[in-house]
C-alpha cells in the first residue's frame, strides 16, 4: 500500500469535503473511502441510502489517472441507476432515492489499447469516493 | 556436449522445471488470491450520527441515563469487548455532541483516547483534536463537526491498517448503541408511523452489516459478535414490506431520481421484539 498517496488522498478528501460541499447545504458522509482501483477488476463499494437525504457522490482520482469509470448500480435487482461512461466519465452525480436503499458503487480504471502501450499511462492506483448528504 | 555437461544438465534439468512450475503455480495463487481479494465487496456502515439526526428531526429529548456508563470501560480486557464498546462510546459520543452536552462531550471524547491506547489505535486521537474538543466546547456545530472528524479518522486508520476485525466490531457496537438509544428514548415507539418507519430502513443497515460480519466469520471475534447479533438480524429479515416497486430511474436537471425501490415498517410487536433484543444485546456487551 502506497501511503503517501494514501495521506495525500486523506488531505484531499479532508479539504475537499467543506468547499463547494457547504456552499449548496451538503455535509461529510463517513461512508466515503479510499479504494485502490485498476485497469483489470471493478473495486465495489456497497453504500446505505436514506430517502431523507440527496447524495452527492464524487469520484476524486489520484494525480496520473486519467478516466475513471464508475457506475451506481442497485444491487438486488443490478439496475444500473448510473452509468459515467454515457456521460464522458463525468466525476461526480447528485442522486434522489423516493425509499431508503443500498447501493453498489463500482469503480474501474479505462485504458484503450494505446494507453497499455504508454509506458507513461497509470494503470493502477487510489481514487476517494467522496460522499456527501444533506436533509430534503 | 560432452556427457559431463549432458549428465549436468540432465540432472538439474527437472530442478528447473519444478522451479518453473513452482513459480507458475505460485502465480497462479497470486492471481487467484488478487482475484479473490479484487471481488470482495466493501461494505460501509453509516455513522451513528446519521440516526441521531432522526432523533432531533423528531424534537426529541437528550437522556443521560441511555449512555454506557464512563466506569465500564476498566472491564473491557479483550479485543471484542473493547473494540465493540469503543463503537459503543463513540456513539455515545455522537449522541452527547448532537445534543450539545458539552461536559459529557469531553468526558466521552477522553475515555474514548484512553480505549484507543488500549486497542492500538491511539493516534487517532492526537494531541492537537483533543485540544480542538476542549476550545469547541461551547460551539455545537464544532463539536458535531470533529465528533465526525473523530469517527472518519478512525474508520480511515482502520481501513489502511487493515485492522479488519477491530473495524468490523467498531461498526458493530456503534450501530446496536445507536439502535439502542433510537429503541430507549422514543416514548412513541410502536404508535409513530414515520419513526417505525425509520427503524425499519435500518434492515438496509443490517443486511450491510451482516455481509461485513459474514466475511470474516473465521476470526473467533467476528464470528462470537455475528452469533449474538443473528437474533437481530432475524427481526430486520422479517420486516413487513409495505410496497414494492421496480426501480425507475429518470434525470431531473443534474440530479438522478430513484424512484420505486421498497418501503419497510415494523408492527409494534416486531419494535417491541427488537427494543428487547437490542437491549439484551446491548447489556452483554457493556458488562465485560
């Protein structure tokens, strides 16, 4: 485990989380994470939605990473609620549950074949999954 | 080649393949244990402080007596008893801090550095936070704040340090606490149907919880705390759904509406069933 990038990460969520968050009324959900994530397998984060608040969920990727792709799927039924890659792997969504529910955050590194090829490309590494709520 | 060469060959020549295919088989092992370990599911638990936000939404009173009481905490000489009953004060730290009883707050906050050092984990609980603690105690918004900060550091150092058993029990008892004094302060419990309802989406939290316990059933710890809570999670099994739609999912500006998905609720049997089964659970723990 690299931890320098791992407290670099911790400092970032740490910041990150009382800037642009306060200013529209979110607050800090402690089930954010810090999650080693690669070009190969999916990293999965299983996450308890209340109907009584809005979720902001960002993705915050480590220095090097180029595009992550992550999807919030419910994992009962494997509805996929969102999908970042029909986006242009945008890094944050804001998500209103009508009911309480869990869901499965998956987050994955995208590499195209010329990426592999790039010696410089990061094919590896920690992204934070930034949670935010507030009330309705 | 001459036959010394040959006859040198010949007979490190196995040696070398069973070290190729010691190898191979030694990757293959990696691979299959990164695979295995790539498709484990994290599974997170809301803070306590989630469920003490229902508590004041509904305007309800602060009661000192639901707290575990500061002297316990000398009884806590194992791993399970201790790492079980720092979530237990960590909640009750919460619980003081979102009520605004400061004293309490930093009574809580001490004991809570003091059990650190116990389990390994005191620096956490750094020398610079406690102070914070002391100079916020007037300020409720601060307080609240760093009783976050507090829980977020703790769960952040467990995670990197792999201390799985000590996160998975921390979760634990700070879930059954925050159930427990949801259960033992409501005098509504059983008549109010948006707090039952409440309660009941906490079977999502259970379900979470139960996963993380199941992952590690093979430390003794784990599996003695899983064995306790199965009763619980019985209840939260058998919570009434009251409806149940598929998930329809439509964008509204930036934002994702879910819609559909279940609504829970419990009868007042099954509250009364859990109030007393969490509080069974809840008074074994504390005592040792």
């Amino acid at each position: 485990m690299n931890k320098k990038i791992l407290v670099l990460l911790s400092m970032l969520l740490f910041f990150v989380q009382y800037l642009p968050a306060q200013k529209e009324g979110f607050i800090f959900n402690n089930q954010s994470d810090n999650i080693e994530v690669n070009t190969l397998a999916s990293s999965r984060v299983n996450i308890v939605c209340s109907n009584e608040n809005i979720y902001k969920f960002r993705i915050v990727p480590d220095e090097g990473i180029k595009k992550v792709h992550f999807r919030i799927i419910a994992p009962k039924t494997n509805i996929v609620i969102y999908d970042n890659a029909k986006e242009g792997y945008t890094l944050e969504k804001t998500l209103n549950m009508q009911n309480s529910l869990v869901v499965m955050v998956e987050i994955k590194l995208v590499a195209t074949e010329d990426d592999l090829e790039d010696e410089d490309f990061v094919s590896n590494g920690w992204v934070a999954l930034l949670i935010e709520h507030k009330l309705k | 080649m001459n036959k010394f060469k040959l006859l040198l060959f010949a007979s490190f020549f196995p040696i070398f393949l069973h070290s190729c295919s010691d190898k191979k088989r030694q990757n293959d092992l990696d691979n299959e244990k990164y695979a295995e370990e790539k498709s484990r599911i994290i599974y997170r638990i809301p803070s306590p402080i989630e469920i003490f936000n229902l508590l004041q939404n509904a305007q309800l009173d602060f009661h000192e007596q639901v707290l575990n009481p500061l002297g316990n905490w000398e009884n806590y000489n194992s791993l399970k008893s201790q790492a079980l009953n720092m979530g237990i004060y960590s909640a009750d730290l919460a619980y003081t801090a979102a009520y605004e009883q400061y004293q309490e707050s930093l009574l809580y906050f001490n004991l809570i550095r003091k059990l650190g050092n116990k389990i390994g984990i005191g620096n956490v609980f750094s020398d610079e936070m406690a102070a914070r603690v002391q100079n916020n105690l007037n300020n409720a918004d601060s307080l609240s704040t760093i009783s976050g900060a507090y829980y977020k550091g703790m769960i952040d150092y467990l995670t990197e340090n792999r201390k799985t058993t000590e996160l998975a029990l921390i979760y634990t008892g700070g879930w059954v606490e925050a159930l427990y004094i949801l259960c033992n302060t409501i005098d509504t419990l059983g008549t109010n149907d948006q707090l039952m309802k409440e309660l009941a989406d906490q079977s999502l939290v259970a379900q979470n919880l139960e996963a993380l316990l199941l992952l590690d059933t093979n430390v003794i710890e784990i599996r003695n705390a899983y064995t306790e809570l199965s009763p619980l999670f019985d209840v939260f099994n058998e919570v009434e759904m009251l409806s149940s739609e598929e998930i329809q999912v439509a964008t509204v500006g930036d934002e994702i509406v879910v819609k559909g998905g279940s609504v829970y609720s419990f009868d007042k049997a099954k509250c009364g069933n859990l109030k007393l089964l969490v509080n069974q659970i809840r008074s074994t723990w504390i005592l040792k």
